[in-house]
C-alpha cells in the first residue's frame, strides 16, 4: 500500500475529536536571532503530551470490534507508549505495553495513568520485540507498531493538514526523525498540499541513521544510538523509509549540545516546556548549522514528556543560559 494525502485526511476526520489541534506560535525573539519566520506548531500541548496520540488513535480506531475485543500491544520507550494505552482506555479494551527498563520514570507514569499493564524488558530493540511477541500470542492483542504501520503514519501526517492549514504559505517544514512515521505523513501531507515546500529531516549526530539510510539508498540499522533524546533511537522501518526516499528533500543532522541549547532556548524564550526529542529540529537553527535567511519555516514541537527532577542541564556542563 502507498499512504496518500486522502489516507491523512480521512484519519483526521476520524480522530479530530479525540485530539488537540495544537496550537502554531511564534516568537519575535527566535525569529530574529534565525533571521527567519519560524512557526512552531506544538505537539507538545498533544493529548499525552506528544504528536503520537495522533496515529495511536487512528490505528486503534480502525480495528474491526474482534480485534478490539482482545486488545493491543506495543513496544515503546515512551510516547506511543502512552498514546496506545490512551487510545484503548478510550475505546475501553485491554492495552499490554512492552517498555525497555530505562524508559524515562515520567513516561512510565504517563502509561500507568491510562490505565494500562506495562512489561517491562531488557534496553535492547531484540528484546523489546521478542517480549512483544510473547505477549501477543499470550493475549492475542494485536500488535500496533510505534511508526512502520500505515495506519500510524496516516494519523501522525494529520499534523501537517493543521499546520498548513494555519500557515499555508510556508517555505519549509523540519521535522524530528527517529523511526520515521512522523517525518512520512508529514511529508507526505505536505508534498501532495504544496510540492514546493521543502521537507527536511533532522536527527541527532549519535543516532543518524536517517541521514545515512537515505545516502546510501538502504535501511542502515541504528545499532548503538547515543544521544539524550530517547524518542530518537529508533531505526527506520522500511514502510517509513520508502516514504523518506520519495519526499523528504533531506536529513540535517546535529549535536548534543545544539539539542540542549534548542531545548532551553524554547523553555526560557517561548515558555513552553518541550523534551529533547520535541527540540531537535529547532536545533539546526538555534547555533547557525542551518541557514535559511528570510525563509518561513514550520517546525514541529514532537513532545514535552520528561522527567523533571533529571532536566538536562543539570546532568551536563550544558549550564550557561542561553542568549536571545
């Protein structure tokens, strides 16, 4: 199957109701120090907190009632951990969330909040999918993947219908990557709206497995991903990758300290509290790695679910206010 814009759009009529529409702010300060329009669009002020109770709940909404009955799984570190517990307590079936045992405490909470049952596992991508496994045919649940599912996807893409909607004469749009279902209904939505807008990707340097993937023309793994924003890590899947390689115009990578440096440039400035995941994109602009002088750019907020008593700053030499 091929994800289109009617896919992205029949999914935001089917969740609409069950969802924000997060709002597009700006910041005169930000947009000075980029020499740019920027237009954030907050996934982060999403129901659980993050742009994956988008796709969460388009998937668990397309469920035939048999499926539904016996419930769904997932493997997740965190925020599509909670969008699929929350989209099953609102449909009212069973939801088994396989989680890797460093899982941020905060996410953790988030998904026990829901109501779900959470099996804890190994920090490994064998183990989180060998213990999902075992669980689904224990239960009978149907599995629900983080991001290589069409029907994630397609509700993850219902963020840019928004955010064209609201700023419809954008000249680009950056978008975090990690496993990539994010990065392709957004490219998808936007490419098939206005094929003149740019879409970029951008991850960080210690797991850049996009921006290698897509140089050399195959899913290269992210084996050993090393980087603070834990809803990065994941590798590709190959339903994603083919969307990345048909409309994404590129993947900008960057550093640890441009994340933190993005990430509390929009706490202190925009006074909105984003995760460093939520911040990558804003971090090819914060230090000057990308430069798009006078250019109006949509940039996607993912999520802001972290574990306040551990901010990164405070784990880090990361401790110099940031000047704007």
């Amino acid at each position: 199957m091929t994800l289109t814009l009617a896919d992205i759009r029949a999914a935001h009529t089917r969740i609409r109701d069950r969802i924000h529409r997060t709002p597009v702010m700006s910041s005169a300060a930000l947009n000075e120090k980029a020499g740019a329009q920027l237009f954030f669009k907050c996934e982060n002020l999403q129901k659980i907190g993050a742009f994956k109770a988008r796709g969460a709940t388009n998937a668990v909404a397309l469920l035939s009632d048999e499926q539904a009955q016996r419930g769904v799984v997932t493997h997740s570190s965190g925020n599509h951990a909670a969008a699929l517990a929350r989209a099953a307590r609102l449909r009212g079936i069973p939801a088994y969330i396989v989680m890797p045992s460093n899982s941020p405490q905060a996410k953790l909470a988030s998904v026990l909040r829901y109501g779900a049952e959470v099996i804890q596992c190994e920090p490994t991508l064998a183990s989180r999918e060998k213990t999902a496994k075992d669980v689904a045919e224990r239960t009978g649940a149907t599995f629900i993947h983080p991001y290589n599912d069409e029907r994630v996807m397609a509700g993850q893409g219902t963020t840019a219908i928004e955010l064209l909607e609201d700023v419809p004469d954008l000249t680009d749009v950056l978008c975090p990557v990690g496993g990539g279902g994010l990065i392709s209904g957004v490219s998808v939505a936007v490419k098939s709206i206005n094929p003149e807008i740019r879409v970029l990707g951008v991850e960080p340097k210690g797991a850049d497995d996009a921006a290698q993937s897509l140089a050399a023309g195959r899913i290269i793994p992210c084996t050993s991903p090393n980087t603070i924003a834990d809803g990065l890590r994941s590798s590709l899947g190959e339903l994603t990758f083919e969307q990345i390689q048909l409309h994404v115009d590129g993947i900008v990578t960057v550093s640890e300290t441009e994340i933190l440096h993005a990430m509390r440039a929009i706490w202190e400035v925009m006074k909105i509290i984003v995760e460093p995941s939520g911040a990558v994109a804003y971090g090819a602009l914060v230090d000057g790695q990308l430069d798009l002088p006078g250019r109006r750019i949509g940039i996607i907020l993912t999520g802001g679910n972290l574990d306040l008593d551990k901010l990164p700053w405070t784990q880090s030499t990361h401790t110099q206010s940031i000047q704007t």
